[in-house]
C-alpha cells in the first residue's frame, strides 16, 4: 500500500469533436464512433486514508452515495481487490453534470488509478479496464486523457497520435438544466433535423464536427439549437458544436481574445443562470 496519506488529483473533461451513432447492438446499446479530447475544464478530487469509504463534496446538485459513479468505481475496485479501501473522498466540482462533459466518468478513472496506487495492487492496463466498463462506457478514454477515437459502446480507446499537438481556446456554455444521455439515445432513432438548425459537418483546423446526437437534443431542446445558431453567428468562432449528449455545447476559437468575448456576450445575452467557461482544448497538462 502506498504511504501517502494524500493523494490529489485533477480530472478534466472532454468534448466530442464527432460522435457518430450506428446500429443497435445484441447488448442493447448503439455502436458508437466519437474523436473525443481533453479539456482543460477539471474537477479536482482528494483521496485520503480513513476508517470507511465516503464521498463528500462541494456541489449541491449531485449524489454522494452509490449513485456516484467516484462510488461505482470504489465499489468496482473492491470486487477486484476483494476488501474495502477505506477512503474519504473529498471532490471539488467545476465541471457541470448533465452536460455531455464527462466529469462524472473522468472523476471515475481518477480514483480507479489513484486506488491501484494507494492500495499498490498494480493492476494491469486491461484489469483497469475492465473495472472501468462497470461504471461507463466514457470512462477508459479518462485513464490517458488524449486525444483518442472511441468505438464500441465507446469504451474501446485507440489514441489519434496526429491530434497530439491538437489545441485551440474554447468557449463552454450551458443552460441551467441537464440532458440525459439515455433519453437522448432513445430518441434518436425517430430524431429528424429541424430546418432551424443547422447540423451539416464543420471543419475547423482539419478536423471535422458533427454530432448525430444534436438530433435528438435540439428536438426536445430547441433551446439548445438557438445556442448553436447563436455561438455560429459570434466573430472569432470556427465551429460550434454540442459535445455528447448535452447539455453543454462548445465554440471553438483561435485565440482567446475571442473566446473571452464570446463567454461575455453569452452572458450579457442570456442571463447568469447560463454556465459558461474559457479555457483549451487538448491542454498539455492533461496528457
């Protein structure tokens, strides 16, 4: 077992630069292909030795017991290791939930490392793995945060080396309310486009965006396809985009004069109740 009584660590978020849905598979899920990257957005999290396992937290508006997926990874970590870790858990949150952001999945793959750490079991890239797809399909792509593609239900990871160097300012903005993954897939088969939206492919730096997602979102949103027409018409954004399922979408920019901007407008525009957050994508911190 590790002696460090303290562990800290950041995990970050990501956006989807193209998510694309096919076929239902055996298992009930869809195939997936999705180009996800890092950003700079992180939820800071403290693992510290204790006499139980419990998560606390600054955040309101999440659950603190089983629901969690930090407490879905503890528990899959323990059937592993076949006895308790006996950790207090203690998480900063910054990344919003409901957003399509994978903050509960990334702040999952930090305590499934940070416990083979603490706990010195040294468990094997495929063992971690495999803990990981107990708790959700997004959650490997977190172990390296890097640029990667995803397939599968979206747990098998093959890094994209030539998006290494991949990086650009990013405006996030979300709305005060969350989508559900889950519904989202449900109803993207019977999904059509809106002709008030706009969902062809972009290219911003020689990579393409699309996100077969936006479908269904922007028809049970429309919200949401009013701030991906509005992020569209800002000066400076390259692209704009809903990242996963929602609720977050996200502008891509070329520096960070006109993302700052951007994030100024949208709240001027819409209020303070909408989330917003400048910062970059692919960070060299992450990797």
């Amino acid at each position: 077992m590790s002696d460090k009584k303290i562990i800290t660590r950041r995990a970050y978020s990501k956006v989807n630069l193209s998510l694309r849905i096919g076929g239902r598979r055996e298992d009930g899920y869809h195939e997936l292909d999705t180009l996800m990257v890092p950003v700079s957005l992180a939820d800071g999290i403290d693992y510290a030795n204790s006499k139980t396992t419990f998560l606390v937290s600054d955040a309101k508006d999440i659950p603190l017991d089983e629901e969690n997926l930090v407490m879905k990874a503890v528990r899959a970590f323990e059937r592993r290791y076949g006895r308790k870790v006996k950790q207090k858990i203690t998480l900063r949150k910054a990344i919003p939930s409901g957003a399509g952001l994978g903050g509960g999945s990334s702040d999952a793959a930090s305590t499934l490392l940070v416990l083979d750490e603490k706990m010195g079991t040294g468990y094997s890239r495929e063992e971690l793995e495999e803990m990981a797809g107990e708790v959700g399909s997004d959650v490997p792509f977190f172990f390296d945060s890097r640029p990667a593609r995803c397939t599968g239900r979206g747990e098998r990871v093959a890094p994209e080396p030539g998006l290494a160097s991949w990086s650009c300012p990013v405006v996030i903005i979300k709305p005060p309310f969350g989508s559900s993954t889950a519904d989202m897939y449900r109803r993207w088969e019977t999904s059509r486009e809106l002709p008030a939206f706009s969902y062809a492919p972009q290219r911003f730096r020689g990579v393409e965006l699309v996100n077969d997602l936006e479908r269904p979102a922007f028809g049970k949103f429309p919200f949401l396809g009013m701030l991906k027409n509005w992020l569209l018409g800002r000066e400076g954004v390259g692209a704009a985009l809903l990242t996963g399922s929602g609720s977050a979408l996200f502008a891509l920019t070329d520096d960070y004069v006109d993302a700052a901007r951007v994030a100024a407008e949208a709240r001027q525009e819409f209020g303070a109740s909408l989330f917003t957050w400048v910062g970059e994508v692919n960070p060299p911190a992450s990797s």
